[in-house]
C-alpha cells in the first residue's frame, strides 16, 4: 500500500529543500522496493517556478523521481473557491498516482510563501490522511531553549491535531558540540564513552527524554558541508568586479555589514568574510584594514552605491586590491543588496549535483529509519477519510461501478443540478422520470446545463406495462386493476418497479417526498433481502479529520435488542464497503456496568448478540459517546475497551436520540452530513432529506451506485 507523507514547516527559514531532498535521498535507500521505477511521487504546494526542490529533481534526479504537476496554493486566500479548485485537483491526482508510487512525498508551505500557511498545510494533510513530519529550528541546546521549544510545539499539535503524525525534524542546530559529535539519535548509547563536559551530555540526553512528541532528528549545521562561495554570490547580487584572486575557491562562511566603527572592526577576524559597505565609509573601512591584521583574510568587499567610474574606483581601492582581497561594485544601496541576499541563503538550486549529493548523505544520515518506516505501526495507524478524501473516494467507487440510477423527482432543480453534474464526470449513469419537454424546458430556464444524451423516461408511456406486475406482488392485499393504475401515477411508485424489474440499478428520492412516501413503496415491492428482517439507515458524518458513521438515525423508532444488534450489523457491512473500517459504539448513558436501567440493558443485550453472531466485530457496549471518541476517556472510563475511543460507527439506542444527535451536530459543528442511506433492502433505494443539497444528492446517487454493487 503507498503512502502520502507530507514535510510540514512550521518556522520560518528552515531549510525546508534540503530537507525534501535529503528524505528522498532517504526513502531511496532505506524504505522502498528497489526493483520499482520512480518509486516516488514529489509534490510542491507552490508554483515550481520557485519551488527549489522541483528545480534541482527537473535538473539532476528526474529519472528516478517522478515530478507531479505542481498546483500553487500559496497565490488563494484559504476557503476561496479557487482555493478548493485546486485541492480537489491534488486529491484527485494524489489518489489517480497512488497505486502508481510507493511513497507520495509533499513538500508544504513556508511561511514566507503565504500567510494562510498554517491553515493551508493542514487542510491538505488532513484530506489526504498524510503522515505528517513537521520541520523546525533549534537554534540553542540549552535546557531552558529546549523545554521553551518543546512547550511551543506541544501546543501547536494540541491545536492542529493532526490523524497521522510521525515527528519533528529539527534542522540547522547552531552547536559547536553536536558539529564535532553528530548523529546522536544513533549514538546515543555512546555518548559517555566521548569526552564531553557534564552539561554538554546532560543537554543532549535531556533533548530526546520524555519528548510528547516522536523526533525524527536532529541536524546540526555543518560549515564543512554547507559551503557558500563568493563566486555565486556575486553572480545571484549580479554585480560587478574590478579584481579576483581564487574567486572560484574562495568560500564565504561569515557576511558582515560595515556599520560599525573601525575601533569595534578592529577585535574581528575576517577569515572566509564578505563585507558589504557602502561607497560613502570606503575610507573608514581602508582605515580599519590598515589597523587590523586579520584584515588579510576577508575574502571579498561588495561596495554599494557606486556611481563613480571604474578607473576611479580602483584608485581608491589600491590598498585592498594590494592585499589580495577580491572588490565588487553596484549602482544598487546596501539596503536592496540584502534583500536581494536574503533570497540566495535558501537557493540550493544553484549548486551542482556532487554537492546536492553530498547535502542529501549527510542531512538523511541523520534520519531515526525506526520512526520513518514503521511510523504507521508504531502510531496504531488505521485509514481515517477526510472529508473531501471521501467524497472524492465516493465518486470513483461510483465511477468504476457505471450504474443505472433512476431519480422519479425529475422536476426539482436541484435533482436537474445535481443529474447534470453526475453526467459531466461520469459518476453515475442518471434516469430521470417526467416529460422530457418539461424537464429540458425547466434545465433551459434555470440555467442548467443538461446533457442531451440524458436518459429521461416519460412515466405516461410506460406505466401501463407494469400494472400487471404490481398486482402480482400486492396480490396477498387484494389489490384491483384500478388500484395498481392509481398507484402507478405516483411516480416513486413506478420507478421503484422499474428498479424491482432491474431496468436500473438504485434508486434515489426523497428531495420533495417524505422519508415514509419513499420507503413505503420499496418495502412493498422490492422488500428486504433474505438475511435480514428489517431496513434500517446510516448516515455518513464528515468531520474534520474523518469520516464516522451514525445508526439508526431515520427509521426504527425503537428497535428491540435483536433488531438493535442487527442495525449494528447491517451497519458494519456498510462500512466495509465504503472503505470505513468498522469499530463498532453501541451508545448508552452507562459505559460498561456503570449504569443501570431497562434502555442499559436493551444495548447490554444487543452487544452480546452482535458477538455471538459476528465474533469477527470490533464492538463495546454499553458505552457512551465520550469514552467511544476518545482515546483519553476511554482510558478512564473503559480501559479495557476493543475500541480505545476510536469508534467509526455509533449505534443509537433508538430514533430519538440518533435523529436529535445527528441533527445537533450537523448543524452546530457545520458538518456535511451524507444519508440516510439505506440498508436491508435487496436493492439500494436511498432517501433524500427534504433539505438536501446538490452535494448531497450527488453524493447519495454515488452511494445508490456502489451499494448496487454488492451481492444481497
């Protein structure tokens, strides 16, 4: 099974391309089938014009790493619909490259790229259920530095919540310590065989004692590898030169501005130094230069606002040019200058591959493999949908079903909307019931684009040749000839037929009919299948983070134990075949033996029942929804628990509390709510709230159009 692993930044300049690069590098060596080509799938949230990463893998790795088209994110304000377009596309890609790639690695925003940053990551995180790294600075080792920076992450991984975490990377650790001993997660028993002070060992093992959270690793800065030279610089500042002496060797480890005075100037040591000065204190710095003997060393001056000639420039600079210091000058003011170099300390696009190489070997050595690789097992990783992730997973199910559903509220605009865009994307092959002058008359006046090669069956023509069959399967009612005639004029009554007779596959109603006016006809004529006694409902709600299932909020108004346990099962045989792993809640106002009561006993009974008959369940019950949604309660309240607070269907004791519960929290939280969907029934009809909208009725005919699928 692939996997989606998104790198997350959440400081600024991080160093978030070497990272990429470097776990790439990673996944190459340690973590994937080496007899697959272009094993991984690297994905930019921003234009790849400026994405580093995307540069260097066109330049030097294409062959081995597959580039996905790269949708930038960071020119949308977050919940603009420009801002979906484009997540709907990366879902969409992601999930058409899945079976394709063992690893989908995306690389987030920084946030110098947008201010919605933050915001931006997590949504695609969570609609892509991506194992989420999280990249940051450690700028000290201190002990005080380091409770200070784990309290800060703590609490932004209490307000993000990210389902699927494996851990922080912290990069560009400034420590003189750790540049000499790297590499310590793997070291780290080692450690007091190397002569460090107390305190230095005390700080390192303090880092990774007790952390809330996983650490991946820890990068200290490495000048020996991370190496800056004075050639590329100028070229990216593109100014000028009058003399070079080993430019092209020459690494620059240290930029100083001169702003000081040349008694301060005088205690510094210039070795591998880039000076940038203006042209108006030449004379102070010459000055300073002549007092100081470590002056020797600077490697090169950049003179800014420059608009003498050349001629005159080097007389002035004679002294410097003696030393064998390398002098460049610009038109432009110091000011424009650094803004200019604050661009090129990120850039790595620049550098070759021998270099990249080398930067990708020693970043990824520092990687704990344990963590990276079995992060799934290690976090009891299990497939949670994000909204949009399982919507997106509904029209493709449905899709690759192509089945016939038939709609008989043919005159509703929404039910029109809704047709018209099924038909666009292939979700399902739509029916519609009416006459066909009316239904185009109405697309044509709303503004609804309906596809000519829309099916539409005029009820007028056909209902007389299903007379006979109504009779025959009312006939224990002793219905009449007139009787069936009437009925059939009714046009959730006549498509329900055509469904029975498998002229189509599914069927969806209830936008302006009743829940009763739309079960009613499929309870007399399709009936339910032959391992069940009872239709019951489920509604799919999409939170946030994942995807739960609520029973039975639409249909049994007090179900009995048995007919309890039974909802339950109909319930998780749903689930599994929408892709939901089912963990099953049967809810109570008692967790366990805490409570007592005849409603206790009823869910007591009817998860006993559920056992015996299906043992392969993961089920609890009596429970309450607290200690089913969370880890933290059930750890209190029911430690022993199958389900450790991590319920995906809650079965409600009866129709009051589900209908009330489902209601009050799609409507306080804002949430998508997809059902009722029925179950039981030997053929799927689906019932519509009267309130629907055109998204739940696309996504109700997708689910009419997978439920056919299944064998009843």
């Amino acid at each position: 099974m692939s996997r989606i692993i998104m790198l997350i930044p959440i400081d600024k300049d991080v160093g978030l391309t070497t990272i990429s690069l470097s776990m790439i590098n990673f996944l190459n060596q340690s973590a994937l089938n080496k007899k697959s080509y272009k094993s991984i799938l690297y994905f930019s949230c921003i234009n790849d014009l400026v994405d580093d990463t995307a540069l260097i893998i066109n330049k030097y790795f294409k062959k081995s790493i597959h580039l996905l088209k790269n949708i930038d994110f960071s020119k949308h304000d977050f919940f603009s619909n420009k801002y979906f377009s484009c997540l709907n596309k990366v879902i969409e890609e992601c999930y058409n490259k899945k079976k394709l790639y063992e690893i989908l690695l995306i690389e987030g925003i920084g946030h110098n790229r947008s201010i919605h940053a933050e915001k931006i990551n997590y949504d695609i995180s969570q609609n892509l259920s991506a194992e989420v790294i999280l990249v940051a600075n450690l700028k000290s080792i201190s002990l005080e530095y380091l409770r200070k920076r784990e309290e800060e992450i703590e609490l932004f991984l209490k307000k993000q919540k990210y389902k699927n975490f494996l851990g922080v990377i912290f990069n560009k650790i400034h420590s003189p310590f750790l540049e000499k001993k790297y590499d310590f997660i793997k070291k780290l028993n080692i450690l007091k065989k190397i002569k460090v002070s107390k305190q230095e060992l005390a700080i390192t093992q303090e880092l990774f004692k007790n952390s809330y959270f996983p650490i991946i690793a820890c990068i200290p800065w490495n000048k020996k590898i991370i190496k800056t030279y004075l050639i590329d610089i100028c070229n990216f500042l593109d100014v000028n030169y009058i003399n070079l002496f080993k430019i092209k060797n020459n690494i620059i480890e240290n930029i100083i501005i001169f702003d000081e005075t040349y008694m301060n100037m005088l205690k510094k040591k210039y070795l591998n130094t880039l000076i940038i000065v203006s042209y108006s204190r030449i004379n102070t710095l010459i000055q300073m230069c002549n007092l100081n003997i470590n002056s020797n060393k600077i490697s090169g001056i950049i003179l800014t606002g420059i608009f003498e000639s050349k001629k005159k420039i080097i007389s002035i600079c004679d002294i410097l040019i003696h030393r064998g210091i390398s002098i460049f000058f610009t038109k432009k003011n110091t000011i424009e200058i650094l803004s200019r170099l604050h661009l090129f300390n990120f850039n790595i696009s620049l550098k070759n591959k021998t270099y990249i190489r080398k930067l990708q070997k020693y970043v990824s050595s520092f990687f704990c493999r344990n963590i990276i690789i079995s992060g799934k097992k290690n976090n009891n990783f299990y497939i949670k949908y994000s909204p949009k992730e399982f919507c997106y997973y509904l029209k493709l199910l449905s899709k690759t079903s192509n089945k016939r559903i038939i709609l008989p509220e043919s005159y509703e605009i929404r039910i029109l909307q809704a047709v018209s865009i099924c038909q666009k994307y292939n979700i399902a092959n739509c029916i519609l019931l009416g006459d066909p002058k009316k239904i185009y008359s109405i697309s044509y006046e709303k503004g609804i684009n309906l596809s000519k090669n829309t099916e539409i069956i005029n009820p007028i023509l056909v209902r007389n040749k299903y007379i006979s069959r109504f009779i025959e399967l009312r006939k224990h009612k002793g219905i009449n000839r007139f009787y069936a005639k009437k009925k059939l004029e009714e046009n959730i009554f006549l498509a329900t037929l055509m469904l029975e007779s498998n002229e189509v596959d599914g069927l969806v109603s209830g936008s302006i009919n009743t829940t009763a006016n739309t079960i009613r006809p499929a309870l007399q004529l399709i009936k339910t299948s032959s391992n069940t006694s009872l239709v019951s409902s489920i509604f799919f709600m999409l939170f946030p983070n994942e995807v739960i299932i609520y029973a039975d909020c639409a249909i049994n108004i007090n179900p009995t134990a048995e007919e309890l346990a039974e909802i339950a099962i109909q319930s998780a045989d749903s689930s599994k075949i929408f892709g939901i792993e089912p963990r099953i809640a049967m809810l109570s106002y008692s967790t366990g033996y805490s409570g007592f009561g005849c409603q206790v006993e009823k869910v007591k009974n009817a998860t006993f029942i559920v056992k015996k008959r299906r043992p392969d369940l993961i089920i609890d019950g009596p429970i309450q929804y607290d200690a089913a949604i969370s880890e933290t309660v059930s750890k209190l309240k029911s430690p022993c628990s199958p389900i450790l607070g991590k319920a995906t269907i809650f079965i409600f004791p009866d129709l009051n509390s589900g209908n009330i519960a489902y209601k009050a929290v799609q409507r306080s939280a804002n949430l998508i709510s997809i059902g009722p969907i029925l179950q039981g029934l030997r053929k799927p009809v689906n019932d519509l709230s009267r309130g629907a909208s055109i998204e739940d009725i696309i996504y109700t005919i997708a689910s009419t159009s997978i439920q056919s699928t299944q064998k009843i």
